[in-house]
C-alpha cells in the first residue's frame, strides 16, 4: 500500500479493526513518525489522529467524490465525533488546523451533540494548563474527555473573530449562544 501517494489528499481510511474515517491526509515517513511519535512505521495523518500502515485496512482516495457533502459521504463522521469524545484538545486540534472544512464538519458535529457536550462541561480551562497536576489516564480508550467550557468559548470566539470563512463563523456564533443559553 502506497501511503505517500494521499499525501493533501481527502481519503477514507477503513482501519483494521473495521472503523471509517475520512478527511484530508497528510504523510509522515517511517523516520518522521519514529522521530515525532516513536513509531518506526509510515503514516497517514487525518488531524489529530495518526494512523499507522499496519493499523489501516485500505485507503482511497475520494478526491473524485463530488456530492451533497463534497468529498464526504456525511455533513460529518467518526473523525469529529472522536475529536468530540476526546475533549477540549482534540477539538482545538482541529480548530487550530486552518482548515475549513474539517472545521465546519467538526462544528456541525458539536451542534449536533450538544447535549454530550453540556452534559460534560466542566467550568474553566482545563487544570494542567495552570500547572496542576494531571489525574492518571484511565485504561479505557472510549472513556469521553472533560469539556472545558472557558477553553471551549474561548476557542469559538477565536473562530467568531479571526475566521474568514462566513460559515464557520455562523456555526460557532450559534454554538456560542447555545452555550451562553443553556449554563445562563
């Protein structure tokens, strides 16, 4: 399997364990993901998750794909529903990354599981960011992770402000209300 060939490329990954998800790849050589990562294997990179050579079933490419959703078969699919159940770092991941579309997919998400996300806010910026100390990760890898709302506001309102995409920017100035709305 040639990795490197969906390099900037919008592909759907089918990993072995039977998951799909789909986004833009970016590759990463054998000595890049063993200097980054400490995994001496090729990868593809749909950010923020990293999937190995020996972790992917099949790749294509959907570059091609031209329907109500562009390139995706879904407004959005299992990639941003991760990046949600991981929490606040995934999510800034994503917002951090410039791209648009992957940054609307991952708000349309958010909009449409807004209660997971309320129901798991917790006040303030999450607390290693003051320098305290981390409790020790759980063994569970499907555990959801905390949402910091003053870190998830703050991340929206950069969006609302320095975003030039008129979408993106409606999406998050709802998202925001939403918030405002419900913990008021």
């Amino acid at each position: 399997m040639d990795l490197e060939k969906f390099d900037g490329k919008c592909v759907r990954i089918v990993t072995v364990r039977g998951e799909v998800f789909e986004g833009v790849a970016s590759y990463d050589d054998r000595e890049y993901a063993l200097h980054e990562y400490g995994h001496d294997q090729e990868a593809l990179h749909l950010v923020p998750i990293i999937f190995y050579k020996d972790d992917i079933s099949s790749v294509i490419s959907l570059e091609d794909v031209n329907g109500p959703f562009g390139h995706y078969s879904e407004k959005y699919g299992l990639l941003e529903e991760k990046c949600l159940e991981w929490g606040n770092d995934m999510i800034e991941e994503v917002f951090d990354s410039e791209d648009d579309e992957q940054i609307l997919r991952t708000l349309y998400c958010m909009k449409d599981h807004f209660q997971s996300l309320a129901d798991r806010a917790v006040p303030g910026i999450a607390p290693w960011r003051s320098g305290a100390s981390i409790p020790e990760p759980e063994d569970d890898e499907n555990e959801q992770g905390p949402v910091y709302m003053g870190e998830l506001e703050n991340m929206l309102r950069s969006l609302v402000k320095y975003n030039e995409n008129e979408k993106v920017v409606d999406e998050a100035k709802g998202l925001l209300e939403r918030f405002s709305a419900y913990f008021s």
